[in-house]
C-alpha cells in the first residue's frame, strides 16, 4: 500500500503474498464505514431531519487518518451501498464520497497533515459542499430535493465529526496498534 | 521517484475514471428510475431485520412506561369515554341511516365504489432522518402481498406508499418527502388541492382548484381518491398556515405510529389500455386519445357530444 513497496515484478513470492495479504487492512475502513452507514438508517423519535451524514464524516476521517486506506475507488463502493441504505438515486453518493477521497487525498499530499482543530473546520466545509453538491446531483438524477433539510444535517455533523473522529481512530489504535496512529 | 509520480498519475486516472462512473450511473438513474431495483428491494431485506430487533427493547420499554401511567387517572379518563361513548352513539345512529341512502343513492346512479382492500398489517421499522429521500421502512414485503404504489395508513391518518418492496419488507415514500404528492379535499369547503412535502416536518398545499373560499387555520385535509393510489377520506393534515405558502402539519406521523395498514391501490387508471397500444413511459390521462392523433381526448372532448346539439 505505501509507495516504499517495491514494484510487483521484483517481489520474491513471499513479499508478493505479504502485499497481496496486507491488503486486508482496508478491510477495517470500510466495515466501519458500512456500520456508520447502518446506522445512519436508525429510527430516531424526531420530527426534523437532524440524522447527520455519518458515511460521509466516516469517509472523511479515514481519508485523513490513513489515505491509503480510503482510495477513491473503495469510497466509490461505500458511496454505492449508502445510496442503497439511503433511497437515494445511484451514483449520488457514490460520486461524492470518491470524490471527497481523491480531494482529500490530494489536499494532504501537497499541503500535509494538520491538526484535529484544521480537519474540523474542513470536515465543516466538505459537508457542507456536500449537502450542496448532493441537491444538484439529485435534481440531474432528475430527483430534485430542497436545500433546507440539508442544512439542519451540516449543523449536526459539525457535532458528530468529533465523535466519528474518536471512534476512527479508536479503531486504528485497537486492530493496528498504537504506534500507526497519527 | 519516477514510481512516485507514476502511482501518483494512476491514482488520478482511477479517481476520475471512479468519478465519471458516478456521473454515468447518475444519468442512467434520471433515464430509468427502476435502475437497480433488485438490489435495493435486497438492502431492504437486510436492514428492516436490523433495526426490528434492535428496537425491540427499547419499544418494549415505552410499552411499560405508558402501561404504567395508564394506571393514574384511569378512573378519571373511564368517565371521560363513557361521556364520549354516549355522544359518539347518536352520531352513529345518523351515519347509518346516511349510509342506508347513500346505498340507495350509489343504486339509482349506477355508481361504482371500488372497495378498499387490506393487503397486510405491520409496523413502521425505521424513518429515515436527514437524507435527501424521505422514507420509513416496513416489515412486510412481496411475500405478504406487498407491490410498490400502495398506499400506507396509520390508525390516525396516511403515512405514504411504498416504492421499494423486498421479500419481508418494503421501502417507503413519506409525505414529506419532496417527491409526495397527495390529492386531498378541503372537509370544510370541498375545494380540491395537492399536498407536497418539502423535507421539512411540515407539508406544503398548492394547486387549489373549485371554489376559491380562503382556507382557514385548523382546516382538516382528507384525500381525494383522484390518482388511483390512495383511498378517498383518509385524513392527511391540518391546515396550520393558511398564509402562502400553505402549511399543512400531518395527521400521522411515521415515528409513532407502530403499526400501519398497506391497502391495494384504491382505483388504477380507467381501462384506457386496451384501446391504445401500452407504452412503457406513463402518459397522463389527458394526452391520451382515443384514435390516434386526431382522435378524441378522454373524459374532455368525449362527454362533450351532447353541448354541441
């Protein structure tokens, strides 16, 4: 997964089989990411929609974390199950969420890692171009929705981010050990 | 280094090629909404069990805590009903001779009243909470009978209809969500309207037709019948805003109501179709003529033959 691997060619069988094997750490982010989702679905006893968009700060956090562990392609599939869970129409979240890795990704790449206060206000900030790039895809999905409701949802994933976040990388220190943590 | 900057152009290439498989699913999406049906029927089937058992504690909880109260001021409220009992009788009495001429009436006029039909009973799972798509799921699905375009109703008014249906559970479109149109009657006034959602908690009354009496606050909504879906007179709203835009609170909410009926669709579309060759893409009712092109439009240029001697 990093770029200190040597290439594939070069690899003597057991390297190759290490590679191949290592690959189920992205196991982790993306089981997480599907149980955020669930539970994104929870029946919650209240009349606004204040439910905020967990399968996307997950998404987020591991692109922060651990941007090997969240490619594009992998956030492409858990974007395709949240449309699913969500009745939304395929494609919509599947788009965004690769897209917010690749950003992500390419964000870190050139500007580096930044403090949890920094990713905070970011999280603010891709959710929000979240919620406005979902209203247009859904209306080319021909399924226009009004922006109000997503709104109320940026306002409570700017309290869920912490939580999402601590639960992240609770999860990276239990199943990686501690010294991966960043 | 050369690796580095390869990895990092094969990176983007699949990032965009990840991206534009989103954009082309999205337009296959708005060409056939039913893109994908089975698998979502199947999610449905996974997470309706989920969210049943996990719930079940918590609703036995709340079965106790109201049995509970139940207990203080029974008496106090027995008096209440039995009061109520007595002024509910004589209304029923007036109802049944209504219903004897109302038979009578439906007789002399050849009037056809398609029955309502219950298809299943069961209980609100889960209301989804801030997506873009309103929904609820229910556990009953295909094996009980349950087909996508029926309508739901809870003990105090109409909740949606269903959209997704798996083998033991459905999806299904809450009035608020911006998709929901529901045709509803005026009980004061008669007058015919439409009731939207707009994702909020509250519906929105447009298209008003008939007479333009001003609506007040605490106007009840029932629904009209038109459409084929829902039942004519089951309660939909109460006007609390009768300032534009017109806000309607919902006479049933998803997120108590427990239980709920899942009726056939009242009345399809008058058989126009085995005089028209079927098309898959629905054509409303007025655009369709008998004849071709030049032919007579249905129920308007029809009836008309008697206005023109």
């Amino acid at each position: 997964m990093r770029g200190a691997a040597p290439p594939l060619r070069l690899m003597n069988p057991r390297e190759r089989r290490r590679f191949w094997l290592g690959h189920w750490r992205l196991g982790l982010p993306a089981l997480s990411v599907l149980g955020l989702l669930l539970l994104a679905t929870a029946p919650l006893p209240l009349s606004l929609p204040l439910m905020p968009p967990l399968g996307l700060l997950g998404v987020f956090v591991w692109a922060t974390f651990q941007p090997g562990l969240m490619p594009p392609w992998l956030a492409f599939l858990l974007g395709l199950v949240a449309d699913v869970l969500l009745a939304m129409p395929f494609g919509v979240n599947a788009t965004l969420f690769a897209a917010v890795a690749g950003f992500v990704r390419w964000f870190e790449s050139r500007y580096g890692h930044h403090t949890h206060g920094f990713d905070w206000a970011m999280a603010a900030g891709v959710v929000a171009a979240h919620a406005l790039l979902t209203a247009q895809l859904m209306t080319l999905a021909s399924h226009p929705v009004p922006l109000a409701p997503l709104v109320l949802q940026w306002l409570t994933s700017l309290f869920a981010y912490p939580a999402v976040a601590a639960l992240c990388g609770w999860l990276q220190r239990a199943v990686f050990g501690a010294r991966t943590a960043t | 280094m050369r690796r580095d900057q390869n990895l990092a152009i094969i990176g983007a290439v699949v990032t965009g090629a990840v991206i534009a498989t989103g954009l082309v699913m999205l337009l296959i999406a708005r060409v056939s909404p039913q893109f994908g049906a089975g698998v979502r029927a199947a999610a449905v089937d996974v997470v309706t069990p989920l969210w049943s058992v996990v719930r079940a504690p918590f609703d036995g909880l709340g079965r106790g805590i109201d049995m509970a109260s139940g207990y203080f001021g029974a008496v106090h409220r027995a008096e209440q009903l039995e009061a109520e009992v007595a002024r509910l009788r004589a209304r029923l009495q007036a109802a049944e001779a209504d219903q004897i001429a109302f038979r009578q009436l439906s007789r002399l006029g050849r009037l056809e009243n398609p029955q309502r039909r219950l298809v299943a009973t069961a209980r609100i799972v889960s209301a989804s909470q801030g997506t873009a798509v309103q929904t609820a799921l229910i556990a009953a699905g295909r094996n009980q009978g349950v087909r996508p375009g029926q309508p739901v109703i809870a003990a105090k008014g109409l909740i949606g209809r269903t959209i997704e249906t798996g083998l033991g559970s459905s999806r299904l479109l809450l009035l608020t969500d911006p998709q929901s149109r529901v045709p509803v009657l005026v009980q004061r006034t008669g007058q015919a309207a439409l009731v939207s959602g707009d994702g909020g908690p509250l519906l929105v009354l447009t298209d008003q037709a008939g007479p333009q009496d001003p609506l007040q606050r605490g106007d009840r909504l029932l629904t009209s019948g038109e459409g084929g879906i829902f039942p004519p007179g089951v309660p939909v709203g109460v006007v609390t805003d009768a300032a534009e835009p017109i806000r309607v609170r919902p006479a049933a909410s998803p997120l108590g109501a427990g239980f709920v009926r899942i009726e056939a669709a009242y009345a399809a579309l008058p058989a126009t179709a085995d005089t028209l060759p079927i098309t898959d893409a629905p054509v409303p009712v007025e655009a369709q003529r008998v004849g071709g092109i030049k032919g007579t439009v249905r129920g308007i240029d029809a009836p008309a033959g008697g206005g023109q001697g």
